[in-house]
C-alpha cells in the first residue's frame, strides 16, 4: 500500500515506466512507421519526407516537456494533422480503428504481441536496403521496448485498468474527432507532394539524439540545485521577456457549490481520474526544470498561481516527486512570500535529502552517502534569506552550510557557499562580522582576526574563485571573476597584515585588473563553443518542436503552396533553439552589464551606453526580466542626463509599458529619480521632497540592506536641502550619510559626499571651508579612476576659488580648461552648463579682459549654457 | 435520575435504529455509551451491577477536586432541552422483505448485491441503505485500485468512483425534503470526501440537530471543525450528545482543559463509560500526567480487557516510564487479540524500541502505516527510531511525513529540530523548534531544546538561549533544568546578582525534592560565593557549612572559603 512511502529516504525506482492510452497510441503509430518487411517507402506515406517527418514527430513526443499530462486523444490527432498532410485522416482513422478495435484484454495481449515484430534482432546485420526495421537500440526502438516491458510486468487488473482507460480516452475526445474529421475532409483534397530530394537520414538523428540524452542526464546532477546559486549572478545580469505568460491548461480542482450541486452534467461522471495521465518520470523533470528557469527569468510576472494548481495536481498525482517542493518554493520566492517560500524549502529537503536532483537516472548509483546533502539545504536557505533582504539570517546559515559541507566534504557546495558569502557581504553593508566567519571558517582565522569587513571579503573572494578553478565549475569561475571585478572596481586593496615598515602603498583601485576580470568571466563562453550543439537537452529541444506545430500558422495560408509547411517544419528541427545554455548567456550578459556601471564611474559615457545598449539588445532572451530592466533604466537614465527630460519620459513611458508586470523594479526606480530631478530643476522643492521621501520608502528598512538606494535618497535630500538654502540641515544629512558610508565602507559613495560637503560651503558663502572639500573629493576620485567625477570637483573646486575673489580667476580658469575635456565629451548638460558658465565668470572676473573686446569668448560658452540648460527645464540657474 | 434514565432510553433506541440501518460503529458507541451509563441499584440485581465492574476508584481517587463543581451543576445533562423525536421506521411488508435481504447482503459485505436488491425501493430507510452500501462498495473499490494504480512516484488519485451519483441523488432528495437524517450524514460524508467543506459541515449540522445520536456524523463533523472559530460558529441545538461533541472536539484542538471539564461532567450521567476514560486518559496524556493516565488505563484494561482502541497511547506512558514488564504484557495481549490492527503493531514498535532493538521496532512501525498510512504517532515513533539508529535523513522524512499529515504535530516538529541539531546545523534546526514551540508553548521540553540551540558553540547566542530558559522555567519544568542553566549562563554573562537568585530558587526546589547531586553543590558553592562577595557573610557561612557536608574538592574549597569569612569577619569586626 504504502511502499515507497513507507521507506524514507529511497524513493522508489524513479525511472519507472507505466503502459498509458497516449503511450499506445504511440506504440500504434510507431506501427504504422515502421511496419514490419516493407519497402522503403511503406503504404501510407507517399515519399520519404513524409515518413521522416512522422518519425520525428514521434520521437518528439516520447521526449517533449511541454505539460506534466499527457495529450488527449484529440490533442493528439490535431498534431497529427499538422504533420500529416494528406495523411491526415489515414493516420487518424487508424489510430481510432486500432484503439477502438481493443475490446477485451487479449486483444491488448496481441497487440503488444505484434509490436514486437517490429523490432530488429539484436543481430540483423543483414539488412536489406529498403527494409525498415526498427533498431532496438535507437529512441523509438528504446520506447518500444519499455513499453513491451511494463506491459509484460503488469498484473491482470492493471490490464483491465489500462483497457478502461483506453476506452474513456477514446470516448473523450469522440466528439471533437468526428468534428474535426468532417471538417477537415472537404478541405483537404489537394495533390500529394514529393519531397523525395529530402532524405534526412532518420537513423542518424535518432542517434545523435540518443548522445545529447545521457550526456544531458549526467550534466543534469548539480545543475538542479544551482538554481539557487545561480541567484548569486542575478543581480548584475540581464534578462529578458517572452511576451505573454504560458497558456496551459489548468485542471481546476472541481469544488462543488452549494447551489450548483443539484446540476451535474454527465460529463462529470465520465471525467473520471484515469482521465489525466503523467508523462515519464524524464519528461516531468525536464518540464520542472524549464519552468524553473522561467521562474527565474521572469521573476513576479510569472503567473503564480497558475503554477501552483499544476504543481497542486503533479503533487497530487505523484507526491513522492518531491521537486515539486522546490518549484514552489521557487515560485513563492519570485512572488515575495516569504512564509511559503520558507515552509516549502524546508518541506523539500526534508524529502529528498538534497539528494534527489540526481534521481532520474537512478538515485542510489550517485554515491549520495547516507547523510544526505543539507548543506546544499542550508546554501539555499541562505540565499533565500538574501534574497529577501535578510542579512544577518543568511549569514548565519550560510556559516553553517561552510561548516557542514566542510564535515561532509562536499567541495563544490563548499565552492558556491562561499560565492554566496561573497556576494553577501559584496552587496549588503555588513558593518560588523561578529566574528562569524572568522570563529569557523579556518583558513581565514589563520590569517588574523583584525579584519575589515573588506578585507575578509577579499580573502573569501580568492579562495572561493581559485577553488571553483580546481573543481572546474565554469559558471562559478565565471561569476567570481565577476565579483572580484566588482571588488576591484569599489574598492582599494589593503595589503592584509599591517605590521612591519609600511611599504609603499599605493591606496588605488586598478581599471586594469577590473577588465582582466570581466574578460576572465567572459571566458566561460568559449568553453560552449566547441562543444556547440551537445549541451542542448533534447527534451526542451523536443518540447520547441511540438511547440512549434501549434502556433498559428496565419502566414502559410497566404503562402503559395500548402505543403511548403511541412518543409519548413523539417528544417526547424535541426536550426532551432541556441546552443549555448540560458545560464550561460545570462552570465556572459552581466559582464556587459557590469561594463556599463564600470564606465559610468570612470565616466566615459559612450562606452557605458555602448554596453548597456549591447546588453539590451543580445542578452534580452537569455536574461531576466529585473536585469532587462536595469539596463533599461540606465538607457534612461542616460537620455536625461544628455538629452533632457522629454526624450527620458518618452522612453520611460515606453519601458513602463514592457515591464508592467514587474512589481519592484528598477523601472519604480528610474522613474522616481527622473521625476525629482525634473522637479528640482523646475523649482518644485514640494514635489521634491515627496519625490524623494517616495525613493527611500522603497530601500528595505534592514540596517545594510539596499545601501544604494539609501545613500541615493539621502544625498537627494541633501540637495533639496540646498536648493531651499537650509544649509546646516543639508550639512547634517551629509554628515549622516558620510557616516553611514564609512561605516560600510563605500569608498566610491565617499567621494560624492565629499563633493557635495564642498558645495554646501560654497553655496553657503564659506569658500575657503569648502576648498579642502573639494580637494578630498579630488584626492579620492584620483585612487578610484572616477574621472568624470573628478571633473566635477574640479570644476566645484574651480567656483570656490572664483568666489574668493577676483585674484583667482586665472586660476579657476586654468583649472576649468583642464576639465573641459572630460567635462565636455562625457559630462551631462548640467555639468557643461556649469562649466560654460563658470567659465564666462572667470573671464568677467579677471580684470585684463574686457567684454567688449571680445564678446564671443563670454557670449558663446553661455550660449551654450543655454541651450543645455533649456533641455533640462531648469527655471532658475543657481541662486543669483 | 430523570436524566439518567432518559438517556439509557434514547440510546436504546438509537442502538436499534442505527444497527437497523448498518450504521455499526456509531451503533456500538450508542451501546458502549448506554452500559456506561450508572445503573439504579434499585432497580437491578447484584449481578447486574457486578457487570458495572471495580466501582470507581480512580473517581474516588482523582476526582474529588472536581467533584464539587458538577455536583452544584445540575449533572451533566443540561444541555436537555430539545430532544427530537426518534423517527418512525417505515413498516410496509413487502418493502421489508427486501429490505432485510438486502441488510443481510450488507452484513456479508456484499454491498452491491446489496445495492442492487434496492434498486427500485422509496422508502428512506431503503433509500439510504442502498446509497449506503454503494457507497462503501466505492470505497472498497477505491482501495484495491490504490494498490492497483499505484504510480510510479506514489499513488495516483483514486477517488471513489460512486461519489458523484450517490451526491446527485441525495443532493435531490434534499432539495425535496424528501431525505431523513440518515442520509444526511450520508450526504455530508461524501460532500467532505469531494472537498466541499461548508456544504458538507452544514449538512452534518442539519443530520445531527435531527438526529443526535448518531455519533459517526458528530465525528464527521469534528474533522471538518479544524479552528476554534469554525467550531464556535456552529448552530447546533443543545442536547446532551453535544457535550460528547464538544469534548471531543476540544481535545483536537488542543483545548485540554476545556474538553477535561466537559468529560468530567459527562462522567456524571455516563460514570461506566469507557469511552469517557480513555477520553479523560487523551487528555491528561497530553497533559503529561503519566501517573493518572496508567491509573485510568489499568482500570480500563481490567474492564474491558480485549480493548486495543487507544492502548498504543498506554504503551507511550509505559514506555515513558521504562515498565518492561508491563509494556511486553500489553503488547503481548493486543498480539493475542488482534495482530493487525496499527495499534497493536505500534504497542510492539514501542516494546522493541524500549529493549533497544531499533530494527525490528522500526519494522512494526512500519507495519502499523502499511495498515494505515495517516497513523501519525506512527511517522513520529518511526522517526525516533531512526533517530536512535543515526539514520537522520530516514528521521527526518518520518517526521516531515507525520507533519504533513498533521501540522499540529509539535512532537514531529520537535524531532525533525533534534535531527537537524545532531547533524551539527542548529540554525537550520532552530526554525523547526520554532515550530513545535509556537504549537505547544508550556512545555518546558520544548523550550530548552531551543534554548540548548542557541546555546552550542557554534550559534553561542546566549541572550536568546536565556530568554528561551525563562519561558521554560515559567512551565512547570520539572527536572529544574532551565533553572540551572539559567544560573549557569547569567552567572557567565557576569551577571551575578541574576544568577544567584536563580541558583537559589534551584536549590529551593532542590530542597524541597530532596534532590542531591552536582548541581546542588554548584548552587551551593555558587551562592557560597557570592555571599562572601557581597559581605553578607552569615549567608556566606551557612551554605559553606552545608558544602562541608560532601566529600571531594568541594569540601576543601568549603572549608578554606570558610577561614576566608571568619578572617573577613574579624575583620569588620573584631572580637571583643
């Protein structure tokens, strides 16, 4: 009753292989293509492109994961139509005679007794040419055999049980195949045609395939848990959007109403159970693992609760299947649930042990020790808690999942743990460690205790990338490039022991070593290259196919000719999805990402839009919806600063539209920011403020936790501040802010606050106290490459000396020329109508030059100005 | 006496009715509940009354407290007020014939001959007992086809295929007014396994505001009453069978003290009830009164010795309290009785696994859910097992399954927390401890395994752990473990003042149970201590004077502690 229930931790011969009506009505197709002794061209097919195509439709469907259930009788003959052509009904009238001709168990015993005459002999070397036989060894030849197999194996009730179930298919799609068939014969009268040219070698594919699968099945073995991990890249990555959700069906669990109890249909009593029947085991997996990543790549627009009533059902009809578990919490997870997600993430390790993505092969062969895995539970535990903004918990558990995969020896997870901390502590402002790391991850309490949160991180990082190196996890290498990349982007790095004469140290980051890492990281897709086709699994690649027949076809029936559909079709098969891993391409898409914010702080504009444009338009399919997002946020963001707000709004509008689905997004953000600077350049100090006060709501209220939007509100703030000249209130929030970002170390974000202590002064009057300002920023942006940055303080630089008088104008002057190069090629219109201007101030200042004169070199820079500052809307330059 | 008598005459007649109608076990509740039912001595012989066995002793031993509040109550019949009539039974001959052919199909459980020698009948009687027995030859198809269609990743949904017309016709006959309470319970039986929850519970209402006797369809309703506040809106009639009701459905809820009262007051009219005693037993169990519990259950067995209904809880109270002798007795009398029922094969699961014979103790676990599969304590006991044999993930798919069925389970919570904490992963381990805490917050046990959680070196979250001990030491924890930790820990804090008052109220309680060992020196020598810190050196003295009792270091230490004060004290003050 209970066997496999009753045995925790085995799960039951997980490949096992049931005889359904959908799988005899293969058997019976698989009949019809390859009959036994016939030429080579058996009877019904008219030429051999034909044939193939039924072969490949067959193989297709022993493969595809489009659905846990499988067709319907009727389902089935409308595919068959679209591959059928003028077979159409020969092939769908067989299927129906056959299975209707099965009317007592022994006509089913002789069936399956034919079927096995169309298998060759293990040694029929000695094959006529024309004679098609069906190799036992080949996918259909495989199919066949499991079907005879579990049909042999099964009890004589199972065969009674199958028998009813073949009627109730056969009665349930009755209707709609009459239909379908009297319709379909007064139009289809047309020529059969003759594709002969067309000899896809059937064999040949079918052994190809038959590769793709076992190596996909040992690929398979991590790759299921990485689903977690590979969150650890999301954020600097990219996705894309598949216009409109999945349309599936959805068996709606049947509630009866009180009112509506008394009218049943007939048809709810023929709407018995045996009406939906699994797919194989493989089949399931490989549909789970498609909407995983779709989960993932859509993120809260996937549909929810459609999901989970198939998962509802799948969890139903095979709830020792105990994946399921993770899709929910997947689902949960993107949809912001935390109470769900954390139930079914500990629902499902509690089944399988962090065992069971290795299980459709066979789960006892993979050495899975009889521990179980848990610390693959803890690594995913830990990522969710990071991925709702819950440092300390994730760090916590992520400790403990280095502690036990340490005990266990599990490298690779060990590997990803670390990744995870890394990111971790990359992206949330951990200020104080509590010695948690240090107190039990050895090799960094070897090193000394007296490290900074940085320090540490540097450490983890190496260690974590030179392991992923020699495990040989090519997407983890990859990722750790990406990270180290962000490290020596933000910050310096310190030499670890500090004792001894201080060596010549040079407090700087290194571009250089930024972009060795990005390329290091964009490696990983050479290693795809060769291997090209192989790493495809072919049951999405399947999946594509069916998918395929399904779509409307609006443009062949404006073709010329109607059988050029079936062509075409044949060719779709081998010229479809791409070869290289969804995985994969989001990675190699966050490294151009990544570019884009690099450039930004260096400040060279073009390349920064260069790259997100790049990333927006290659890395849209593969990558996810919040990524997509970001980049076009920044695309945005950039048309404000160099073209002025109306071409911004009008692109917003446009990205509003496409990522409506999304609930937090980037787009939120954009949106916010664009909207406070319009309104602060307009004079709307209220609006502003509201603005700004709206832009801190979305920041988590975690300490640490979404720094960059706090810091960005505060510093928002500051200038509202200073543009209603409240400037000790101003100064105080910079105060704030400089605290916060010292106390997480956001060297980068120092720079700006320093810039901006320097411009309260001076807009205060106190020029002489906002000199040193404005050289710290100088001196800051030097060590971190910003040069963009670096222009603006000096040109800030340039007006305090302007404002301590007249006698400085030539110096502000000299100091404004040099900037202009940046300032000009790279800075947005505000900052070059500052610069013009300032720069006519400084003429006017300077005593030995006179207007009159030379009107041109004062006019034409404020002309400039202008005419930036018109784009910009402002209403008011400055206070004067 | 009104009352009493009343009653043995209503459930006369609902003995009949329903065993008339194949309801069996509600039949046999109404026939357990109308012996238990105090006899007038009267009114019967001495053999008569001998029947109504070994009087009441464990009444007389626990119930005087309570005593006083029901006799003030006007017994437990209160609840009287409208007792509907017992429908008449429908008496055409011809009718009958068939009727009794077709009841006597039913009791050789051939239930779709049955079904079938009714096809044409109207009356109700006829009427229900035909979608009676179609309706458990659904269920009977049902089974087999589970094991039949059983796919390869577990079972495949059977459901049973004569539900939809069985709910057809008797949704009809509602419609018309035409059903009695019979087929009302019917009704609500299938409307529930369709899962249309409301309907089926105001169904049930419907059949046992009619017809209160019948207990099959009060239990039908208990299980669809999952929260206090679906049970409260309820609009049921008052009758006595109410109070078994809503006894019964406290006790699931987890409202012990509510359904122990009702009980008690049951006791009065139904004062032979076996029933009632197990009941009673329920809910001391989870109240953790072991003794009462083997009190009940002894006088229980001595009644009804053949009974297996609850014994597997007697043999978690003997297990609980190491009775070898009497646990293999136990189990050795349900073996003779009934092998296959899951109570027995838990009762030998627990014997196995108190001789430390984890294997085999697990196979009878196992046997147990092979005969039913929802049998929780099963999952949970099985769990222990593995957690014995070091098997952790078999522990852990154990109790998640027993939690899945159950979420209420605070025992499976607890055991999949100590799983995850013997696996090194305490963090992980502390959100299931959270669990089991939330759904049992006054035990202590629970408590202070959380509080051992934040307490091992690798989390050493000390605050927490503190916090998690005072809530223990709030809930009568008996081993005063929490206590001591306690102590132990704000003494490691330095926080020494905190400690000594917990070190003291322990030794009080240790004291007061004459408890000797370590902790009572570590008290002493603590407070010793402290005291002598704190200058309040007579303090100081009398607990150096009692550590000089004990052998070992500690004496020394005692007695140089002591020479310490004195000179201290000369100190202060010197002798005259």
């Amino acid at each position: 009753m209970s066997g496999a229930a009753a045995m925790p931790g085995l799960s039951k011969a997980a490949g096992a292989f049931t005889i359904t009506p959908h799988k005899l009505s293969i058997c019976i197709l698989i009949q019809v293509y390859a009959p036994p002794s016939q030429t080579s061209v058996p009877f019904p097919f008219s030429s051999v492109a034909q044939h193939n195509l039924l072969g490949s439709f067959l193989l297709s469907l022993t493969k595809s994961s489009e659905d846990i259930f499988e067709p319907k009788l009727d389902e089935l003959v409308s595919q068959l139509k679209e591959i059928g052509g003028v077979l159409n009904h020969w092939l769908s009238d067989h299927l129906a005679r056959k299975l209707s001709s099965l009317a007592s168990p022994d006509d089913l015993f002789n069936f399956f007794n034919d079927l096995r005459g169309i298998l060759g002999g293990s040694d029929s070397n000695v094959m006529d040419d024309d004679q098609i036989i069906l190799d036992p060894s080949s996918n259909l030849g495989v199919f066949v055999r499991r079907c005879l197999l579990a049909f042999n194996l099964l009890s004589f009730e199972a065969v009674c049980h199958l028998l009813t179930n073949v009627a109730t298919y056969c009665k349930e799609s009755l209707s709609t195949y009459e239909l379908s068939h009297f319709d379909d014969s007064d139009s289809d009268t047309e020529a059969p045609m003759h594709y002969e040219n067309m000899d896809l070698e059937n064999l040949v594919v079918e052994k190809v395939n038959k590769e793709i699968e076992s190596r996909y099945v040992v690929d398979d073995r991590f790759s299921f848990h990485n689903h977690a991990p590979k969150a650890l890249v999301r954020a600097d990555e990219d996705r894309d959007f598949s216009p409109g959700p999945q349309v599936r069906k959805i068996n709606k669990p049947r509630e009866v109403s009180a009112c509506a109890s008394s009218s049943y249909d007939v048809s709810d009593s023929v709407d018995s159970p045996s009406g939906d029947f699994l797919r194989t085991n493989w089949q399931i997996q490989g549909y789970l693992l498609e909407q995983a990543d779709t989960i993932e790549r859509q993120g809260s627009s996937f549909p929810l609760n459609a999901f989970e009533s198939v998962l509802k059902d799948l969890l139903k009809l095979a709830p020792e299947l105990h994946r399921v578990h993770f899709l929910r919490y997947l689902n949960s997870l993107y949809h912001q649930d935390y109470h769900t997600a954390l139930e079914n993430i500990h629902r499902y390790f509690d089944y399988s042990a962090g065992a069971e993505g290795c299980d459709f092969v066979s789960s006892s062969s993979t050495g899975c020790n009889s521990f179980g895995r848990y610390e693959i539970a803890l690594l995913c535990l830990g990522m969710m808690h990071f991925h709702f903004g819950h440092p300390d918990q994730a760090l916590e558990v992520l400790t403990e999942a280095v502690r036990v995969s340490q005990q266990q020896n599990n490298d690779s997870c060990l590997a990803y743990t670390l990744a995870a901390i890394c990111k971790l502590l990359s992206e949330f402002g951990v200020s104080n460690m509590r010695g948690l790391i240090g107190s039990s991850y050895s090799p960094v309490t070897s090193i000394g205790t007296a490290l900074s949160t940085q320090q540490l991180l540097y450490v983890l990082l190496r260690r974590s990338l030179k392991r992923a190196e020699s495990l040989k996890l090519k997407r983890l290498v990859a990722s750790n490039h990406l990270a180290m990349a962000k490290f020596d982007l933000t910050q310096v790095q310190r030499p670890l022991l500090s004792f001894g004469p201080k060596a010549s140290m040079k407090l700087a980051t290194f571009p250089s070593n930024v972009c060795k890492e990005l390329r290091l990281s964009s490696h990983l897709i050479n290693e795809y290259v060769d291997e090209a086709l192989l790493m495809i699994p072919d049951g999405a690649f399947c999946t594509q196919w069916i998918k395929n027949l399904k779509k409307p076809k609006g443009s062949v029936i404006f073709s010329q000719e109607n059988e050029c559909r079936n062509n075409t079709n044949a060719f779709q098969f081998c010229g479809q999805p791409c070869s290289i891993p969804g995985s994969v391409l989001q990675l190699l898409g966050s490294s151009y990402l990544f570019r884009a914010t690099a450039w930004e702080f260096y400040g060279s504009s073009p390349l920064a839009r260069m790259n997100a444009l790049l990333y927006a338009t290659c890395f849209a399919d593969s990558s996810s919806l919040d990524d997509l997002a970001l980049a076009y946020g920044k695309l945005i963001q950039y048309l404000a600063v160099f073209k002025g707000y109306k071409e911004a709004f009008a692109a917003l509008k446009l990205a509003e539209e496409k990522f409506l689905s999304l609930s937090k997004s980037q787009i939120q953000l954009v949106k916010l920011q664009l909207l406070h600077d319009h309104a602060l350049h307009t004079g709307n100090l209220k609006l502003a403020q509201q603005l700004c006060d709206e832009l801190g709501v979305l920041a988590s209220s975690v300490a640490g936790v979404d720094i960059e939007i706090k810091v960005e509100a505060s510093l928002r703030h500051a200038r509202i501040l200073i543009a209603a000249n409240q400037f000790s209130q101003a100064a105080a929030v910079a105060r704030s802010l400089f605290c916060m970002c010292y106390k997480f170390s956001l060297q980068v974000e120092n720079a700006t606050v320093l810039l901006l202590f320097a411009e309260i002064h001076k807009r205060s009057g106190n020029a002489v106290l906002g000199i040193p300002y404005a050289l710290a920023s100088l001196s800051f942006c030097k060590s971190f490459n910003l040069d963009l940055l670096k222009a603006s303080a000096t040109l800030t630089l340039a007006e305090l000396w302007l404002s301590l008088g007249s006698s400085h104008a030539k110096r502000a002057l000299d100091l404004i020329h040099g900037a202009f190069p940046v300032l000009l090629g790279h800075g947005g219109l505000e900052l070059r109508a500052r610069a013009f201007i300032t720069e006519a101030k400084c003429y006017l200042a300077d005593s030995n030059f006179s207007v009159s004169e030379e009107p041109e070199m004062v006019l034409e820079p404020l002309r400039q100005a202008s005419e930036d500052l018109e784009l910009l809307e402002v209403s008011q330059y400055g206070n004067k | 006496m009104g009352i009493k008598e009343n009653c043995r005459n209503e459930l006369r007649a609902a003995v009949r009715q329903l065993s008339d109608r194949c309801l069996y076990s509600a039949s046999k509740w109404a026939a357990e509940q109308l012996v238990g039912i105090e006899q007038d001595p009267a009114k019967y012989t001495p053999s008569h009354t001998r029947f109504q066995r070994g009087s009441s002793s464990i009444r007389r031993r626990f119930r005087t407290a309570t005593e006083a509040a029901f006799t003030s109550t006007p017994a437990a019949g209160v609840s009287h007020l409208t007792t509907p009539s017992v429908p008449e039974d429908d008496n055409e001959a011809i009718d009958n014939d068939f009727y009794l052919l077709a009841k006597s199909y039913f009791d050789c459980q051939e239930y779709r001959r049955a079904t079938h020698v009714l096809r044409d009948q109207t009356g109700k009687k006829a009427v229900f007992l035909r979608c009676y027995s179609l309706y458990l030859a659904g269920e009977r198809r049902k089974e087999e086809e589970m094991i039949e269609l059983e796919g390869p990743l577990g079972k495949s949904d059977v459901v049973n295929h004569e539900l939809v017309s069985i709910e057809r016709e008797l949704s009809g006959l509602r419609k018309n007014g035409s059903i009695d309470s019979f087929g009302l319970y019917l009704y609500g039986l299938v409307l529930k396994q369709k899962g249309s929850d409301n309907l089926a519970r105001t169904v049930l209402v419907e059949s046992v505001n009619s017809y209160p006797w019948n207990w099959s369809a009060w239990s039908e309703l208990q299980s669809l009453c999952t929260t206090a506040e679906t049970l409260d809106s309820l609009n049921l009639n008052n009758h006595w069978m109410k109070d078994f009701f809503l006894a019964y459905a406290y006790q699931e809820l987890r409202m012990h003290t509510e359904s122990l009262v009702k009980y008690e007051n049951l006791q009065g009219t139904f004062s032979f009830s076996n029933y009632i005693q197990a009941q009673i037993a329920k809910a001391q169990y989870s109240r953790r009164e072991f003794e009462q519990v083997e009190v009940i259950f002894e006088e229980l067995l001595r009644n009804d010795p053949y009974r297996i209904e609850d014994m597997d809880m007697y043999s978690n109270v003997l297990y609980a309290k190491e009775c070898f002798s009497a646990l293999s007795y136990l189990a050795h009398r349900v073996f003779l009785t009934d092998k296959y029922r899951p109570e027995s094969c838990c009762i030998i699961g627990n014997y196995y696994s108190l001789k430390g014979q984890h294997e085999k103790s697990v196979m009878y676990f196992r046997r147990a859910l092979k005969l039913n599969k929802k049998y929780l304590s099963a999952w949970t006991l099985m769990g222990h097992e593995y957690v014995e044999m070091k098997n952790t993930p078999a522990a852990v798919d154990a109790y998640r399954r027993a939690v899945d069925i159950n979420p209420c389970d605070y025992r499976a919570w607890y055991g999949l927390g100590q799983a995850y904490e013997m696996m090194g992963m305490p963090f992980y381990a502390l959100h299931y401890f959270k669990k089991s805490v939330f759904l049992h917050p006054s035990d202590s046990r629970l408590w202070i395994a959380m509080a051992q959680c934040y307490e091992t070196e690798q989390l050493h979250m000390l605050e927490e752990a503190i916090k998690c001990y005072r809530r223990a030491a709030n809930c009568n924890d008996r081993e005063a473990i929490a206590l001591h930790q306690l102590a132990k820990l704000h003494a490691e804090l330095g926080r020494s003042e905190e400690a000594a008052f917990y070190y003291k109220k322990d030794l009080e309680i240790m004291e007061a149970e004459e408890r000797e060992g370590p902790n009572l020196v570590e008290a002493l020598m603590f407070l010793a201590r402290y005291y002598k810190a704190q200058k309040r050196f007579e303090d100081a003295e009398v607990y150096c004077t009692r550590l000089l009792d004990y052998s070992g270091p500690e004496k020394e230490t005692a007695k140089s502690l002591l020479r310490g004060i004195r000179y201290e004290m000369d100190v202060e003050h010197p002798p005259p």
